[in-house]
C-alpha cells in the first residue's frame, strides 16, 4: 500500500510505517499480538428488543395478576402447556430463516397423533416403537412436502397450503371423527410428568422447600451459558471483532443467570422438571449448535440470505430445502405425540391453528420476512411469550377476542420492527 492510500477501516497509513498487524522489522509476529478493539456500550434493538419486551410482558402480567403469573404451578403449566408449540417453533424458524413457510404443521400434529393412537390403543403396539413409526411418518411427510418444494419448484406456501387440507382430511379419515385413547402412561409421563426427585428437598427460607435436583441443574444450565458466551467473546477478540464492554457483557449473563435461577426455583418448588421442559431443552442446544457451527445450519442462512449467492457459492440449494421440510415433519410429529398424550387423546381438532402459534413465535422472535435471519432461541421466546400471553390474560379472565387482539397486535408489532431496522440500517449505508 502507498502512503497516500486509504486503507478500508478510513484511516491513512503514515509513509513508511508497517502495515496494521505486521511484525516490527527483525521480531516475530507471535511476540507482538495485534491489539483487540476495545469493549463499547451498545445496544442491537433488533437482537435485544424481544428480550425487553418478553420482560416488559412478564411485569404487565404480573401486576395484574397479583404475581400468579410466576407462582410455581402456574411457570409449569405454561411450560408443559405449550411445549407443542415450542417444539413446532424450533422446526419452523429453520425453514422461516431459509424463505419458506409451512402452513401443513397443525394438520400434521392432528395425523401424526392420530396414528400414534391407532398403534398403540387399537393395534396395541409397544409404546416405543409406535413413536419411532410415527417419528417415520412424520419425516415422510416432510420428505414428500420437500420433494414438492425443493425439486418439482412449487412454492412452499401452495404445497404446505394444500398439504394443511390433505392431512387434516387423512386425520378425519383416520380416526372415523371420533377421539381415541388413553394413552399409556409412558407417553403421558412424558407430556405432563416430572423428573423424579433423587436427592430430595432442601430448604430455601422463605420459599420453603425446593427440589436439589432441579437446583442443580439449573445451576449447570448457568454455567453453561457463561461459559459458552464467555468464550464466544474471547474468540470475537482474538479475530479483532467489536464486543461489548466488560461491564455489560457481564450484565447481559447476570440478567440471563437471573431469568433462568428464577424459573428453576419456582419449578423447584412446584414438583420438579418436567420431562417436557428437558425434551426442549435438548432440543434448543442440538438445533443451537447445528445452526452456529454445523456446516448445514450455515448453508440454511446462506439460502435465506441470498439464494443466487448461495448456488453459484456450491451450495446444494435443492437438498437443504427437501431436509429442512424432513426436519420440520419429524419435530411435528414429535409435537403431535406430545399434544395427544397430554390430553391423552388423539382428537379430529387437534392442531387447528397450531400453524399459526409456530409461524408467530418465530416472526415474533426476531426471524426476517424475507429470510437469512432468525435464532432458535429467539423462536423459543417467541413461543414463551405467545404462551405468557394466552397464560396471563386468561389468568385475568379475558374474553378470546381480546387474547386474539392482543396477540395480533403483538405479531404485528414484531414485523413492523424488523422492516423498520432494516430501512434505518439501508438508510445509514
């Protein structure tokens, strides 16, 4: 570089000074570590605004439901209450972030449910393998959406519209419009049971018992997210990435540690986990890890980001489509075993609307209208808050058009920031 050119970052190099990073002349590059840019105060709205308003959303409810919102019983019921759409939510985000939608996934859970039924309460097949041959049927369902999509060119939006019919038609078939079960207890364990508590209880003061168990995991799950982050930090420094400051990168893990101590010790107090809450918790770090660091979980934003890039970069546009819809069959149908087995039965209704819930935790939870942008977290908070939401104001004895108004309101609310950043974003370029 000459000494009259600019380099990229807009500062001039003065004649006859190294390069930025170079080696002083005669000393070794190791010796010397280029310095990190410093830590600064800042604060993403787009990433951080469904937290703040999540909180917000907690307070509001909490005040006008004399703090029954976060009573013990109350947190367990809106975990294992939702946890259908949870489950549908993490699906939907991965095929949301590649510019797609599924409209077919309520209609999904209502068969997958029914069959499950059919398997084990008429056919009398063992609980395990009804779910692995239901799981099957749910990936075929996904395999013949993505087949459509990714390979015959339809739009995701025509296939899964007529497949939110074909299916919900098959159910009806299916079950002859009547509900069956009960479900064995194994399955019912797993949509409304606790984790048995193997250390018993000990006491918290004025909270009176809590479950070691359910401590110590929490206190784990603390650990986990520190260091992770932690880490995340250290290696952004390493490659001269900007990172917040000190003081509120650790604020940001206080209020997380927080948020999640409080919820443990509630369910703590209450019974214990429930199996539901750990299913979704290894679910969140399986999908996390696939979207951060797996090659596959790039290629999905990459799609969704620009897909003319990503062809002409070597990516295999067609397969991601057709094993993201594979992936989204799967988990609805893990949702439709979960959602029969807590009402312990398979019901001609169940899933109406539930494509609804999904689609809305993850627009609500930061994912892009055009694609390239979401988190699985963020779709989990999403969820939580359209569960916060149903929770509190029936808590309240709101009428169901006025949780409807609310809950439109606040989807509406979600798009209209992420197109609103956008436009202030393209308007500072």
């Amino acid at each position: 570089m000459s000494s009259g050119q600019v380099p990229a970052h807009g500062v001039a190099e003065p004649a006859g000074t190294a390069a930025a990073g170079a080696p002083p002349p005669g000393g070794d590059l190791l010796a010397v570590p280029p310095k990190a840019p410093g830590g600064r105060f800042s604060f993403n709205l787009r990433q951080s605004g469904i937290y703040i308003a999540f909180a917000l959303i907690i307070v509001l409810f909490s005040i006008l439901t004399d703090g029954e919102l976060l009573s013990p019983q109350n947190i367990s019921n809106i975990m294992v209450q939702n946890s259908y759409v949870l489950i549908l939510a993490i699906g939907m985000i991965l095929i949301i972030i590649a510019g797609h939608i599924d409209l077919s996934v309520g209609s999904v859970v209502g068969l997958t449910g029914a069959i499950a039924a059919v398997l084990m309460v008429d056919m009398d097949v063992a609980w395990p393998i009804a779910i692995l041959v239901t799981l099957v049927v749910g990936a075929l369902i996904g395999a013949w959406q993505g087949y459509w999509i990714a390979y015959f060119g339809i739009p995701a939006f025509i296939v899964t519209l007529a497949g939110m019919l074909i299916f919900r038609a098959l159910t009806l078939t299916v079950l002859g419009n009547q509900g069956i079960g009960p479900f064995p207890d194994e399955v019912r364990t797993l949509a409304n049971g606790f984790v048995p508590g193997f250390f018993g209880n000990i006491p918290l003061g004025p909270l009176d018992g809590a479950d070691l168990l359910t401590l110590l995991v929490g206190l784990a799950a603390v650990a986990g997210i520190a260091g992770t982050q932690w880490r995340a930090r250290q290696a952004r420094l390493g490659y001269r990435q900007k990172v917040d400051a000190l003081p509120l990168f650790l604020l940001k893990i206080g209020a997380a540690a927080a948020v999640v101590m409080v919820v443990i010790v509630q369910l703590a107090r209450f019974k214990n986990l429930p199996w539901v809450l750990v299913l979704l918790a290894l679910l969140v770090l399986g999908y996390t890890l696939l979207t951060n660091r797996a090659v596959f979980g790039r290629h999905i934003y990459a799609i969704g980001g620009n897909l003319n890039a990503a062809s002409l970069s070597g990516i295999k546009v067609k397969s991601v489509t057709f094993w993201i819809f594979v992936n989204m069959g799967v988990l609805a149908a893990l949702a439709g075993i979960i959602f029969a087995g807590r009402l312990n039965q398979a019901g001609p209704t169940a899933g109406n609307g539930f494509e609804l819930d999904a689609i809305a935790a993850a627009f609500i939870g930061g994912a892009a209208v055009q694609g390239g942008v979401g988190k699985v977290v963020g779709a989990l908070t999403g969820g939580l808050i359209m569960a916060v939401i149903n929770n509190g104001m029936s808590l309240i004895g709101a009428p169901s058009e006025r949780v409807m108004l609310f809950k439109g309101l606040v989807l509406l609310a979600a798009v209209a920031l992420d197109v609103w950043t956008k436009r202030r974003a393209g308007a500072a370029r």
